[in-house]
C-alpha cells in the first residue's frame, strides 16, 4: 500500500499530510508547521521529517506531492524533474511570495529522499478554460505574450469543491451554475459553469480580488505612481504592503483574524470597518459572478473563514435575496451542509486540498508507470 506524502506551502505556515493509497485513499496524519516566515528552509524540511518519522511508521513516503501556487499554462499536475524546477524558477518573479519557498522544498526533500518521485499540482491549472474576456489583462497586448494575464488560484480547494458538490448529488456540478467562496486569511471566489471554472477574483498574482487578511485585493493602478512620487516607496516596499500589511489587518490596525475582529468590532470602529468592507466585497463578487454565469443555482462557503464564520456568511448573503439566496439563521449558526431556504442551495463544505494533491499524485505515478505521457 503506497504512502503519499502531500506538501501545502504556504507564505507563513506548511499543512501535510501522509495518506495510504489502496482501494480507496485513506489520511494516515495531518500536520501543520506554522511561523516559518523567515526559517531556512532546510530547517523547515528538517521539522517536517521529525514530525512524520515520529508519528508515523514510515520511514520514507512512496510519493510527494507539493501544491505549487503558480503553474501559469501547466494543465495538468506533472512529475519533479530538473527541467520543470528550472521553469518554476524562471517565472518566480510571477509569484515571489510562494515559489521561491515551494522550489526550495522540493529541493530539500529531494536530498532528504532522492529516491522518491515528487509531483507539482498547480493551482491555477482548475482555471485553464477561462475564456480571453476573464483572462486578458486591458494593458498593451504585447505583454499578453509574456504571459501577464489573469490567472487564477486556490483551484485544488475549488477541484475538491465541485467535485464534492457532485458526490453530494447537486445537478449543479455538472450542468449549472455555481459560485465558490474561498474565505480564508488569503481568499478569492469563483465563477464555475457546468463544471468548468469561467472567472475567478484572483487574477495575475494571489493579492488580487476581493480583500483578505493581509492582502489588498484590487487596487487602483494609481496609487504605486502616487506612493512612488509622495514616499518613495520601491516596488519591493509596495509589494510587501499590498501582500503583507494591508487588508483586514490593514483597516483595522489590530488584527488579521476575523474571530478578533468580531469580538472587538462593538468596541473598536476600526475592526468593525475591516469586517463590513470583507463582507461587502465578499457581495460584490457573488453578484459580479451571478451576471456572468446569468443567475445562480448553488453558492459554496468554504476556508477557515467561510466554514466557521455564521456571521460573516449572513452578513455577506444579506441583500441578495433577489437571487434567490436566503439564509436559515438556525441552520447558519449550527455550520449545516446547507444553510438556505430559498431556490438557491448555500453550502458549506469543509476543502481538502490536501486529499486533491494526493489523489493527483496517484493518478500522476500510476499514468508514468504505465508509460502513459503525464
């Protein structure tokens, strides 16, 4: 019975996971490594080691699978050579905030176990059927040839999502359309027609769309030209602003969680604010996606913040009965699978990234075993 290891890195933090392929896919552990920010990452893979050695009897995982957040056209997930790392390398100033950190892994396990094949799931691959109208940038077109464009992200939690919509049995998944909420501390929502990802609010990097915990979200182009000639700030500066010291904890000054934010926002103007500008956003998306996709049949919540948080999803589904979505207060407080009434189905369903990677990983190193081309 083979043995996955799944890597889900992070900016600050690594999730992983040890799984047991056989006749169906069994999770062994689930771990997570935080504060990392500014640990060597040898070091990080030495913690990673320790840890599955010590709870687990597995000396070496069979397989690794890594999220990679930035694929730009990779489709479909693809085995570890130094080719591909060389590529990922190439395009680290697309996503500088994750690649360089999920190469250097790869790396480090692959001294650690140079024997075990490693595969690469992209987060953007779940976006690849955007159309050009959702996926080109309105900047001269020269640069679409360098691949600026809009991307796309969180695709393996939005794999997991539809998919999991279908195992429920909703008609949605597969013929309908559906609106995916990835609320988290970085979070983006999707457009999804019958299946297939048409938009999403992330766009050419991670800190775009709606705003998150320390992410801007969209920006007027403007404001690095005023920051620029008013402070001079650097585009190193600006990118640690809009990536690290802005959103939730941006507005409100004291914190990027949304649990602190909803105990102080009585009290404290400023959290109040940061929670009413998230959730009003939040929205603005749906009723954005709701345009493109002609209406609503299903609206999922999903991230530690669209999972958890019953006021948060009330806050953001009031107003939008027009619709169709309306909210059960009661069935909202008790986190149900699914919290509406009305003629659209709100869900709330629990991502697992980490399942998507492994199952990827398997079907990757099943396909290579057969000679198949991956």
């Amino acid at each position: 019975m083979p043995h996955i290891l799944t890597i889900n890195a992070g900016s600050s933090s690594i999730r992983f996971a040890l799984f047991a392929t056989g006749a169906r896919m069994m999770r062994l552990m689930d771990e997570k490594i935080e504060r990392i920010g500014s640990e060597a990452v040898s070091a990080t893979a030495d913690r990673l080691v320790q840890k599955l050695t010590a709870q687990s009897s597995i000396a070496a995982p069979d397989a690794i699978g890594h999220r990679v957040v930035h694929g730009m056209l990779h489709t479909q997930p693809e085995r570890v050579t130094p080719a591909l790392l060389e590529e990922l390398r190439r395009i680290t100033p697309f996503d500088p905030e994750h690649l360089p950190r999920e190469i250097a892994l790869m790396e480090a396990l692959q001294q650690r176990f140079p024997n075990v094949p490693q595969v690469a799931c992209f987060d953007t691959a779940f976006h690849r059927h955007m159309p050009a109208v959702a996926t080109l940038l309105p900047i001269p077109r020269r640069y679409a040839a360098k691949g600026v464009r809009r991307y796309g992200f969180h695709g393996l939690s939005y794999t997991f999502l539809v998919g999991e919509l279908e195992r429920l049995g909703d008609p949605a998944a597969v013929q309908g359309r559906v609106i995916l909420a990835h609320l988290g501390s970085g979070a983006s929502l999707a457009a999804v027609l019958d299946g297939r990802g048409i938009d999403t609010s992330m766009g050419f990097t991670p800190a775009a769309g709606l705003m998150m915990g320390t992410r801007s979200g969209d920006l007027d182009p403007g404001l690095m030209s005023y920051l620029t000639l008013s402070e001079s700030m650097t585009a190193a500066q600006f990118q640690t602003m809009v990536n690290h010291e802005s959103g939730l904890i941006g507005i409100s000054e004291s914190s990027a969680d949304v649990r602190d934010l909803l105990e102080r926002e009585a009290a404290d103007a400023r959290a109040r604010e940061a929670i009413d500008m998230f959730c009003y956003q939040a929205k603005k998306w749906i009723g954005a996606f709701a345009a493109a996709l002609s209406g609503v049949d299903s609206l999922v919540f999903a991230g530690g913040i669209g999972e958890n948080s019953a006021p948060v999803r009330r806050r953001i589904c009031d107003g939008l009965e027009f619709l169709g979505i309306e909210i059960d207060d009661t069935l909202n407080q008790r986190h149900a699978a699914r919290i509406s009434t009305g003629a659209v189905a709100v869900r709330v369903i629990r991502t697992d990234e980490e399942s998507v990677i492994a199952d990827l990983t398997h079907r990757v190193l099943a396909m290579t075993s057969e000679g198949v081309e991956s």
